[in-house]
C-alpha cells in the first residue's frame, strides 16, 4: 500500500540513495573539483531524486 509511513521512509530512503548516485557519478566529468558545475550537479541529482520518487509510486518490494 503506498503513502503510508512505511511506504514514505522506503521511497525516501531510495531517493536519497538516487540523488548521492547521481551526484558520485557526475563530479568525474570535471578535471579538478575546482571545476565542477555544481549548480549542475545538485540540479542532476535533485532531479534523479525526484525520478525515483514518482517510480517508487508504482510500488515498492520492501513494502508489502
């Protein structure tokens, strides 16, 4: 069942698994970390964030 307590900490747990992921896999792209857009980066990941958000909609398998 969604939007329950258990659904919400599962779905939230995921999603920041999702945003630190796509964070981690976007300051390579720089040379030095000094050049790294983070503007992009934090707006990348929040994105990914939200995307595993809605997906977790669609149902959860540590809930039941």
């Amino acid at each position: 069942m969604i939007f329950t307590k258990q659904w919400f900490r599962a779905a939230l747990i995921r999603a920041v698994k999702t945003v630190a992921q796509a964070a981690v896999g976007l300051i390579p792209a720089a040379v030095t970390i000094a050049e790294v857009d983070w503007r992009t980066v934090i707006g990348c990941a929040l994105l990914a964030g939200l995307s595993s958000l809605l997906t977790s909609l669609a149902g959860l398998p540590e809930v039941e």
